[in-house]
C-alpha cells in the first residue's frame, strides 16, 4: 500500500493528531502509536495502512508527542554518507556528545552513498528513533520533506528549504581560496567535483564560479569523482590532458588523490600546480607538501545539529532557521605562484 503526504497546513490550522490518525484509519489510538513506533508489534497489513493515513492526513510525530504518547525511545539517529570518510569523525563526535548530555543515545547509519540504501535505511530506523540528523545526503529536496513530516529532522552538511539545516559557508569560504589563487596568478582553475548528487559540491563550484570573476580567469569542472583519493587519481588522469595552474579539490581525500597521481607523472605541487582541499582533516597536515585547504567547523557542526534537532522538534515550520556556520581558508605548502607560461 503506497500513500503520499498531505499538502502542507494553511496558516493557523491545527496539525492532525494521533486521534485524527485513528478515527481516519478505524483503529484505536494505541494501535497508530504502536504502528508508527514499533510496527513489529502489530500486522504488516495494519501497519502499511496506519503509516498511509498518516502520510495521507500529514501527520508529523515528534519528540514532544512521542514523550506525552509514553513511546519516546531516548534514541536519535545520524545518517552518514561514508563512515571512512574522515570528515565524518569530528561530525559524530560533536552530535554523539551533545545528544548524550540531553539524555540521547546515538544510532550511526551508514548509506556507502547510495541514494537507494539512505532511503531504505530511513524507513527502517525511523519508526525506532526520537529524531534523525541527516548528513550530506544524496536524496532529493522533495524526499527529505518528506521525511521530516514522519519524524523530527535536521538536515546536517545542506541546506533545504522548509527542513531545518546546519551547514559550513561552503561558497564564502571557496571564494576566499579562489580570490587567493587569482592574486598569485593564476588564470586557469580547474574543480574537481564530487558526487553527482551532492549539494555541497555544486556549492563549491558555485564559489569557485564567483570567486574567479573576470574575463582573464578561466575556470573548468571535472567530474563527478568519488569523494576518496581513488576518486582523486581518476580526476586527474582527466586533468593530464588538458592541466590548469590551479586546481580546487572537492575534498582533501580528493585533493590528496590528485597530489598522489600528478606527482607520480612527473609534476611538482606547487611548482608546476596549486592545490586547495576542503574539510582540514588531519591527513591534509601529513600529505606532502602540507594541504591548503578550507576547514569547517566539523565538531561544532555536528553539535549544533542535534541542538538544532532538540529546539525545533514539535515547533518545526516552513519559516525554521537554518545555520550556517563560518569556515577559515588554512594556507599550506600546496599552493604557491602560478608557474611562467612556457
């Protein structure tokens, strides 16, 4: 059985409640509470239909009801794209600290960047959390909406409207690393994207596009790559043949990738090219020479999204603020003057 969300409230209506679920669906009001949080404990059959009329009415749990209903588990979930990625590390650690000063337990689902898997994982741990943090995903903003109308959400590393988001200033902070690449001569800028699907890396394309204004700058994207060092390599067996002076990195994992595969050609960095990660994890400190790069806030990060989470549940509307947070341009030994034409 397959049901779609109700339209969004008018002004000044009342959301439907979960004796508006039951009186809909023809149940009583602790079967929808054991439907929407622990489907195990009724039918298949009476839980496909409970979850459609909800969906169908625009019924939106959230961490104040499921805490009067008596079904608030103490757990919330963080959503990862790639639990190898380093830049997820101090992510988790910020939202894991705060979420268990609030008297949270935090679950970690991992999707391999996979569109498919984020929204099947989704439906599974949703019945089974107080809230969910949703970090760089791949899915649309009309899913995610979605989403956040069956469970108390915030959407980590993106921003969507109607969803409260925390996310770094990912074009300020690329505008800064172009204005300095163009200031030491550089006129031809290659981007090295990342998933097709990820918002983040149009937004440092985007930031790269308004930080090299002017007819004199050219600038090219390559991809999408992966966002690890193989996705790195690949970019820049594109990047042999035809190299720019300068390159900006999705991220460091690429960037280092990049450094590992043109260095391997015969080139140097930053004699021959200028390099610019994202993200300051630590291995950007150990590649040779030391990454430049853009470091986000990634501790704070996660810490403020689970706040975010807690401050918003149950009060959630089209006009929830999103955060940003600033991020600082790190200059390292990658970078340096663009080389003489030959």
């Amino acid at each position: 059985m397959t049901s779609r969300a109700g339209p969004p409230l008018p002004p000044g209506a009342r959301a439907p409640s979960i004796y508006d679920v039951a009186a809909a669906a023809g149940v009583a009001p602790s079967t929808v509470s054991r439907a929407l949080s622990k489907p195990g404990r009724v039918s298949f059959r009476t839980a496909e239909h409970v979850r459609g009329v909800a969906a169908r009415l625009g019924y939106r749990t959230d961490l104040r009801s499921r805490q009067v209903e008596g079904r608030s588990t103490s757990m919330l979930a963080m959503v990862v794209a790639d639990i190898t990625n380093p830049v997820y590390f101090g992510l988790i650690r910020g939202a894991e600290r705060t979420a268990v000063h609030a008297g949270y337990t935090m679950l970690l689902v991992e999707t391999q960047e996979s569109e498919e898997a984020e929204r099947a994982l989704l439906a599974r741990v949703v019945p089974s959390v107080d809230g969910v943090v949703l970090t760089s995903s791949r899915l649309s903003d009309a899913d995610i909406r979605a989403v956040a109308k069956t469970v108390p959400l915030v959407v980590l590393n993106r921003l969507v409207d109607q969803v409260p988001s925390v996310a770094s200033d990912n074009v300020r902070a690329v505008r800064t690393a172009v204005e300095h690449l163009v200031a030491s001569g550089h006129r031809s800028l290659s981007y090295l994207a990342g998933p097709d699907a990820s918002w983040a890396s149009d937004m440092r394309w985007r930031g790269l596009v308004e930080g090299a204004h002017g007819p004199a700058v050219r600038v090219r994207r390559l991809g999408p790559h992966l966002p690890t060092v193989s996705g790195g390599r690949q970019a820049a067996a594109a990047w042999l043949a035809a190299p720019t002076t300068g390159v900006l990195a999705y991220n460091d994992l690429v960037a280092i990738g990049f450094i590992q595969a043109v260095t391997q050609a015969g080139l140097r960095v930053p004699q021959d090219v200028s390099v610019v990660g994202f993200d300051n994890i630590r291995e950007a400190e150990l590649v040779q020479p030391p990454l430049t790069t853009i470091a986000s806030p990634l501790v704070s990060l996660g810490s403020a999204a689970v706040n975010h989470l807690l401050a918003t549940s149950g009060t959630a509307t089209a006009r929830d603020p999103s955060f940003v947070l600033p991020a600082r341009f790190v200059l390292r030994g990658s970078t340096g003057p663009a080389p003489a034409p030959a």
